[in-house]
C-alpha cells in the first residue's frame, strides 16, 4: 500500500499522495480503507491531498466509499486535489460534494494540482 499511498515533500510542503491510478474496484476499497487510517492519525486541518484517479475504477459501491472516507477525513484535510477525475460520473462527483462538505478541486496535471495545494 505505502508505493500507492504516502507522502513527499513539495516546496518544502508534506503532501499526501493517493495513487488510485488504474487500480480496480475492489482495490480501490482496500486503498480507500487504508487512507482513512493514515490521514486519522494526522492533525486536525493540516493534510494537504493529492489524489489521482486516472483510470481507476470507480463503480456505485466505490463512490459509497469514496463519500464516507471524504466526510470521516473532513477534520483533518486542509486541502485536497484530483487529478485524473474526469471519468468519474458528473452525478458522483456531485454526490461527493454535497454529502461530504468539502471543496473537490480537480486538475488536468499533477504539477497544476500540487503547485495549488502549496500556495497560500
């Protein structure tokens, strides 16, 4: 898990890497159970996330996942970007938004979405 799910150092920023990249649905739910932990053991309003959905799999008990990790982890992310989350059903991502509470940014590179998460 930790070659998908850890953390680097960008700018001199720690931001958490989600590599969900091509990963299956069944997959997807182990990653998803194993970034809850990780980011529960973090401190309230300091995890900066990236996400990177391209070509993962994301089926309706996925995005279930996907909605509970998003508001159980709402405390203690700061912020968070997607990449590669453009085939993800439009009324998921909506879902996502409503029942988490949280701003869903995405972007078309990984450079654009960590130079945001950085900036102040």
């Amino acid at each position: 898990m930790d070659d998908r799910i850890h953390f680097i150092e960008h700018k001199g920023k720690r931001v958490l890497v989600l590599d969900f990249s091509h990963a299956t649905a069944s997959q997807m739910q182990l990653l998803l159970a194993y970034v809850r932990i990780i980011v529960g053991k973090e401190s309230p309003n300091s995890v900066l996330i990236l996400a990177n959905y391209e070509g993962a799999e994301v089926d309706h008990e996925v995005a279930m996942k996907i909605k509970e990790v998003l508001a159980l982890d709402r405390p203690f992310v700061k912020k968070a970007a997607w990449v590669g989350a453009d085939r993800i059903p439009h009324a998921f991502m909506e879902n996502f938004h409503t029942f988490s509470q949280r701003e869903i940014v995405t972007f078309k590179t990984r450079e654009e979405a960590l130079d945001w998460l950085v900036g102040e």
